[in-house]
C-alpha cells in the first residue's frame, strides 16, 4: 500500500474554505466531511483535512497559529505547467485569496503561490521534465 499524506489545517469558516477550494478545482470526500471537518481530494494520496479552529484544537494541547501573522507550514503542489501554475493562483485571487509575492522563473522551474482565507500559503510549481533526475 502506497504511504497518503494528510494534512491537517485549520480554518476559521469551514463553509467559506469549501467554497473557496472548490472554485479551485478541488473535490471532497463526503465521508469524511461533517459540520467540524471536510476531506480534500488532492490526489490519489494526497488530502488536505480542513477542520474548524475547534475540531483542530481537540488534536493538539498547543495554540492554534494565525496563519495571517505567523507561517506554521509550506504547501507546495506541482502542475502540469507553467500556465497552471498561472491559472491556479488567478483562481485563488479571484475567490478571495491573496497573493503574497511575484512568480519565480527559474528557468528549469517556475513557481507562484497565494494564501487562502485564512493565511496557508500554497505554493504551485511547475518544473521542466528534463531537469528531474531519473536515476
């Protein structure tokens, strides 16, 4: 069985993040969705849980970060291509989210990133077939 990766973000108005990352593109597993949590489908496995600030807090004795003071984590997604990369974060302006620095063309790879409604940056990168070493 392949490893999945969940990761687990807190959100202040889990309605409103839906709706967010649903105009992004994204889809959700309604078994795992409830009024305190919803599963995002990233990929085959790969999940982002969104739970209320009060769901979070049950998995950890810590404070929860504001995310629009202090970055707690780095989500990087690869596309497909530099157009996708473009498209994703015009996506995420357009639904209220905020971009927080210009693309970066490194030649062999490009990247730009936004933050949602609550802060988590999200990177999306596109790196050239024939710079990823296949040995």
């Amino acid at each position: 069985m392949a490893t999945q990766i969940f990761v687990n973000l807190p959100v202040k108005n889990l309605n409103k993040s839906i709706e967010f990352f649903t105009s992004l593109g994204f889809k959700f597993n309604p078994q795992f969705t409830d009024e305190t949590a919803t599963c995002m489908i990233v990929s085959e496995h790969i999940f982002v849980m969104l739970l209320t600030e009060e769901k979070f807090q049950t998995f950890t004795p810590k404070a929860i970060c504001d995310a629009t003071k202090s970055t707690e984590v780095l989500v990087c997604l690869s596309s497909e291509s530099r157009a996708a990369v473009d498209d994703m974060v015009r996506k995420a302006v357009a639904a209220g989210g905020t971009t927080y620095n210009e693309p970066q063309d490194y030649g062999f790879m490009y990247g730009h990133g936004f933050q949602d409604l609550d802060g988590h940056i999200w990177e999306t990168m596109y790196m050239e077939p024939s710079a990823i070493d296949q040995s």
